[in-house]
C-alpha cells in the first residue's frame, strides 16, 4: 500500500466497518510526541463520521490531503478548499463533516497557548482558513519530522516557523481588533459560568449550584452560555472531558481509569461520548499508539 502522508512509527490503526451498501474505513493514528507546544498529533481518515459540536482547549492545525471538510465555526459555515491550512482556536466551538461522499484524508496538530496566545483567537475566528502554500508545505515537514522520536530537535526548529507564519496572518487582525480581546458587554454571565465548568471539570457540578454561585437563574444562564459560545454547557463539558481523556490515553493510561481521572461516570460513559466525538472508541484509540505500520 503506498501512502503519501507520513504516520508514526507502529502507530497506525485501520478498522474496517462493513455496511450493506459500502465498505467504509477509517485509519487513525495518534501520538504526543515529545517536543513542547506540540499536544498531540493525529491522522485520521474518515468516510462517514461527523463531528458533532464541541471544543478543545488547545489550537487545532488541520490539513486535508484528500477529500474536504464542511464546518462550523462561530456560527458561520467553513471549509477546506485544496490546498489550505485550517487553524481553529481554543474554547471556540466547531463541528465538522465530509464534504463529499469520499470523506477526507486529514492531519491535525494540536498546539498549546505557547504557540500562539489568547490574542490570536479573535483573528483566527474571522479567518480560519489560509491559502498559503509555504505554510501548508511547512505543516507537512513539521508533521513528517515528528513522525520520528529521534527528530524532535527539527521538529522544534520547524514548528518555530510554522508559528512564525502564523503569526504573520494573524497579526494585520490582531492590531486592529486587539482592543476586543476581552469578552463582549453581556458575556460575563456565561465567561463565569465557562470558568467554573472549566474549574469543576473532573468532578462536575450541577446547574442549579452553579446558578446559585454565578448569582444567575439556570435558565438564564444557559441561555447566555449557549448564545456567547454557540455550545451548550453540558456539550462544552463532555467535549473538554473527551480532549483531556485523549491525553491520558496517549499517555498509556487505561480506558477505565482515564474516564474517572476526567470526570465520566465509568468506562462505558466515556466510551459512548468518546465515540460520538472522536469517531473511534477510547480502546482503539489508545491501541492506535503502538499498532503496527501497514506495509
């Protein structure tokens, strides 16, 4: 099988769905490489499965190497024309799904606040998709260099100037929408309630005690967070919970012990939202670590 995107090494996994009309597969492959910024690389492709609402609390890099992706973001419909870099902020719900009945062929980089701060995500809502070439070829090398634990150092060298060129883009909006980083007038209902879900992450907390602590009718409040971050509450929990469950899976951590460690009720729960979410159950996705590379 020839491939022309480069994957880690005995860390692919291909799972073959067969449907009374198609054989549908999906490949995915996902690490946390040790190169700081980085918090986890994934490849992925999919022919059917579609991403519901939800959030990471990271940046998600994405390029498309075959296929195209529909999304959602900020309440405002997006793609992945040929050729572009996506780059979607944290905190900022997003959806996404194939644009074609071939499905998509993908590759995403998630990166920490080290790579681009709080300030970058007002420009990278207004234009999250960028058609540079040079960027796109950057990602690429960056994705091929950490395929490879003995090139973390090129990987570092190669990721300063995938940041760099990011920046570049952003800036030109950063300057002049830098007076709009904090929240909109009316947001600090639903910016509390954000940071007491965030707060309360692993062990949760109920609506009514977190109306009671915000000093909001549940209702109201709800309603704020729903209309401020185009999620609802209890879909920006199960979301977060499902990307910090990520992590510890790719850090080896049992499926059963990652599901308590990040607030889900027992394996079962997390494998039902994980699913959903991630298009692949926590078992496969943490076995996608060490499976062996296809010839």
């Amino acid at each position: 099988m020839v491939r022309d995107w480069p994957v880690a090494p005995d860390e692919v996994l291909y799972v073959l769905c067969v449907t009374p009309r198609q054989q549908v597969r999906h490949e995915i492959s996902a690490w946390r490489p040790a190169v700081p910024g980085v918090v986890e690389v994934f490849h992925a492709r999919f022919t059917e499965h579609a991403y519901p609402m939800h959030v990471h609390d990271a940046w998600t890099l994405l390029i498309v190497d075959d296929g195209a992706v529909r999304y959602d973001l900020d309440r405002h419909e997006r793609g992945t024309p040929g050729g572009t870099v996506s780059l979607l902020p944290p905190q900022v719900p997003h959806n996404g799904s194939p644009a074609t009945s071939d499905g998509f062929r993908k590759r995403v980089l998630y990166l920490d606040m080290t790579q681009l701060d709080a300030g970058y995500i007002g420009p990278a809502v207004d234009t999250p998709d960028l058609a540079d070439p040079l960027l796109r070829t950057r990602v690429a090398r960056l994705h091929t260099a950490l395929a490879d634990p003995g090139d973390a150092l090129e990987a570092e060298s190669r990721l300063a100037f995938v940041g760099e060129r990011l920046r570049g883009h952003l800036r030109p909006a950063q300057a002049l929408t830098g007076a709009l980083a904090g929240p909109p007038p009316g947001q600090g209902v639903a910016q509390d309630l954000r940071e007491l879900l965030d707060e309360r992450l692993d062990r949760g907390i109920t609506l009514a005690e977190a109306a009671r602590l915000v000093h909001a009718h549940p209702t109201h409040l709800v309603r704020a967070f729903s209309a401020a971050y185009a999620i609802a509450p209890h879909q920006y929990v199960t979301s977060r919970r499902v990307d910090r469950a990520r992590r510890l899976l790719l850090d080896g951590v049992p499926p059963g012990e990652a599901a308590t460690a990040v607030g889900f009720h027992d394996q079962s729960h997390l494998t039902r939202h994980f699913k959903r979410i991630a298009g692949t159950t926590p078992g496969r996705y943490a076995r996608s670590r060490g499976a062996p590379r296809p010839l």
